[in-house]
C-alpha cells in the first residue's frame, strides 16, 4: 500500500476521508489536497484504471487494522496434536496413567495422536497394538472421534483422536480395579 509520494502515477481517482467522490485529478494536486487537509493519500485500489486513492489518516488507519487482525486472532482457537507413548505389552496401571493424559489433553480441546511403539519381535505381532489402540478408543468412545484409524508405519502404529463437537453434559470416564484385578469403567459426572 503506497502513500504519499511514493504514489507516483499521474492521475488518480481520489474519494475523501468519508468516502465521498471527489473524481479524477492530477497526483500533485491530491497530494496538496491531503496536505492542506493535514491527512495522507493513500492509495487503495492500485489495480483500478486510474487507481484509486483515499485522502485519510494513515496512521489511525493502520492502528484500527491491526486491532480487527488482534481480535481475529484472539477468536480463532488453535488446536495442537498431543501424543501419547504406548508399547504393545503395557501394564493395566500404566495404561491407566496414558489413559488419563489423553483425556486431559482432549478436554483442554487438543486432538491426540496414540502411538504404538514396537521394538524387536513385538512387530510380528501388530494385532497387540491394535488391541491397546482400541481398548483406549473405546474408554475414551463419550469424549472422542477417530479422526485416523489405527496404522502401522514402520515400527509404530499410530490413531489420532479428536474430541467430539458437542459435550452435551460433561462426563468423566473414571477407570478403577475391581476386587478381581479386571478394569471397570464407571461414568462420574462432574459438577460444573
């Protein structure tokens, strides 16, 4: 965007400060219009035959611009990825930790990508992640969407889950174990 003198085409279309036609004229003689106005010319549709410049304050301008950019930005909500280690042959009370860290990064709003990890002979056997990849899915099934089925890519097999677009009531999946060592999943809700 050019102002002032670094407008240097001949003949402009200028309109003033409220938008108003003042018609096509000489730069200099825009400029000195601007000038005596105390304003800038500044041109806005440059692409235009004869371009088109707007006698105005270039400054408070500017300054308003980057105000609607900050309050654009301070509306869009930025999701990351967050990602979760697991290993085929997890222990229940491990399983349990990575199960908790995913859904505190779901409720925080942020997708999360479950990664099997495989090591050695564990790769003949991908039917186990895929196991543990499920069985998370499922626990998590109220707050969550598959956004990627379960993957393997080399020697890790990778889900990305995101959470859901609407949380009618908010539930917390709770995992405990039963007297028997199985895990139970009971709905807990939450007050808010």
């Amino acid at each position: 965007m050019r102002i002032n003198e670094e407008i240097r085409i001949r003949e402009v279309r200028v309109t003033d400060a409220n938008g108003e036609q003042l018609g096509v004229m000489l730069t200099r003689d825009a400029l000195k219009l601007a000038e005596d106005k105390h304003l800038d010319l500044v041109e806005v549709a440059p692409k235009a035959r004869p371009p088109v410049c707007r006698i105005m304050d270039f400054g408070k301008y500017r300054y308003e611009q980057q105000k609607r950019e900050k309050e654009v930005r301070k509306k869009q909500k930025i999701i990351t990825i967050k990602e979760v280690k697991l290993r085929p042959n997890i222990e229940q009370h491990d399983f349990e930790v990575k199960l908790k860290n995913a859904q505190r990064f779901i409720e925080e709003g942020n997708k999360v990508k479950v990664t099997i990890m495989f090591r050695g002979r564990e790769l003949s056997h991908p039917e186990l992640g895929s196991e543990v990849l499920n069985r998370l899915a499922k626990a998590l099934e109220e707050v969550v969407t598959v956004e990627r089925a379960a993957k393997l890519e080399g020697k890790n097999m990778t889900m990305i889950l995101s959470p859901k677009a609407q949380k009618a009531q908010k539930t917390k999946k709770v995992t405990t174990k039963g007297g028997d060592g199985s895990a139970q999943n009971q709905d807990a809700q939450s007050s808010s």
